[in-house]
C-alpha cells in the first residue's frame, strides 16, 4: 500500500496528514490506518491522524481527527492549525477559510509562512469548581465542553507545575481521565499560573493515553476556565506547554488559538504490514 502523506507538527503536537479525497478510505480503514501508521516505533509514528474530505456543507474542506488508538476524536485544535495551512499550501482553501469538524465548523486564518489562527469550538458546558472523589480524597476540577457533541476537558491545579515529573502524576491523570462522572471520559489539563500571568500547561490526552506535547483544545478549555473565574487577565493568554508556547484569546465565549505549524516530512507510506 502506497499513501501519500504529511508529516507536521504544531507546538510538538504532531500528525500525519493525508488527502482522502483521492485515496477514499472508508471510516473502518481510516480507524485501522490511524492505530498503524500512529505507533511510533513501528510506522511513522504520531498522536493523530488527520483525514481531509469534501465538504459536506458550506466550509472549504471537511476534516476528520483519528487518535493513536484508532478512535476519531470531535476536534483538534493544533491539528486544525496545521491543516489549514497544508489547505493553504496546496490550494485548496484561501488565506481565510472554514474547517468543517465533527464538533462544527472551525474558521481558520493565515497570519503569516507559518503561523495559523483557528476559532475554537466555543463552549458548550462550563462547570466551575466541581468536586469529585479520587482514592478518597476530594479533587475540584472544572469540566469543559467545546462544540456539539463536546469535546470534553478537566481543567485541574497542580502547584508547582512546571517542576513536576510527569511519571508523578500520570496515575492521577489516568483516573481522572477515566472517571465515572464524566461519561465520555476527559482530556485532562494541568496548570499553574506564574507571577507574570503566563500559564504552564501539561495535557493527558484521551485516545493518546498519555501525556502529549501541546493539545489545542485543552490548551482554549484551559484559557478560558481561567479567564472566566478572574485567574487570569492578559490577552491573549500565553500558556506554556511541553511542545513550546501557544496563545488563546478569549473574547465572550469565543476562543481563537493561535501558534507556529512546521511541514516535517512530504512523502510516501510504503508500511509493508498494512494490508
């Protein structure tokens, strides 16, 4: 099997692209594709797959995000950011243009070569302070939904945050991902706030299973948890990740997320284990 692809990251949240307007890939073939071609190790290696198709209403192109482990994800923010700007590239999509997503449209914008500004799903849920019971012990998180379905989101304080050893606090990511009082479980977003208002952000991903890099949506849940309960004040909001440093402005219930995307590797899939 021969599948045209792109490999690009964005903030360190890396994926592989590839045009299923030509290779037509059923939903059953794209879940068995993404969980190949995403183990690192055995086959290019990356946290999503992201397949472009044709629109299927007004916007420029429809995208579909498939997670590491196969399952399709509503939305992903840096992942919108970088395919906006392979539609860009490639002439698909003009400067500006309309991403249509699982989760509803997401207009996105050139800024300059490399940086891309993409309007998050706006929230649909919000619960501020929300106590839930951890081995016992009580935890308040608050619970973000971006779009319709939701993209689900915890928003949980760690102090000290930037100092931490993730390996300390992965079990405690992992129940809180898995919890019973979220149904569709959760992405689970660490933070602390710095005296100069900037946010360090550290983000298990649901479907990854693991810590990642950056995550777009988490990055904007975060921001505007913050920003609603008054613990934060700039705009844009700056929040440090693992894969670098992103922004968010949040204005009402809108959020716009912007950072650098970096084109890896154009080439061919030539895995001799895909059927």
């Amino acid at each position: 099997m021969k599948v045209p692809f792109y490999k690009m990251q964005g903030a360190g949240n890396d994926f592989i692209l590839i045009d299923n307007r030509e290779l037509n890939f059923s939903s059953d073939q794209l879940t068995k594709f993404s969980a190949r071609v995403c183990t690192r190790r055995v086959s290019v290696g990356a946290d999503t797959l992201i397949a472009v198709e044709e629109a299927r209403g007004a916007g420029d192109f429809y995208a579909r995000f498939f997670n590491a482990d196969g399952s399709e994800a509503e939305m992903c923010g840096n992942g919108a950011r970088c395919v906006a700007r392979w539609a860009y590239e490639t002439g698909i999509a003009k400067e500006k243009m309309i991403i249509e997503t699982i989760a509803g449209d997401v207009p996105a914008e050139r800024l300059d070569a490399r940086t891309y500004r993409v309007q998050l799903n706006s929230p649909t849920v919000f619960e501020a302070d929300k106590t839930i019971q951890v081995d016992g012990k009580e935890v308040i998180v608050d619970y973000v939904e971006l779009g319709n379905p939701g993209i689900p989101h915890l928003v949980v304080h760690v102090p000290d945050l930037a100092m931490t050893e993730l390996e300390t606090i992965f079990d405690f990511a992992r129940k809180l991902r898995n919890h019973a009082a979220f149904e569709k479980g959760a992405n689970v977003n660490f933070y602390d706030i710095l005296p100069d208002q900037t946010v360090v952000e550290r983000t298990y991903e649901r479907g990854v299973e693991d810590f990642t890099l950056a995550c777009g949506t988490g990055t904007g849940s975060t921001a505007f948890a913050l920003t609603k309960k008054g613990l934060v004040k700039n705009d844009p909001v700056v929040i440090e990740v693992l894969g670098g440093q992103l922004q968010v402005n949040v204005i009402a219930d809108e959020l716009y997320l912007i950072g650098d995307t970096n084109i890896v590797v154009n080439g061919t899939i030539l895995d001799e284990d895909l059927a």
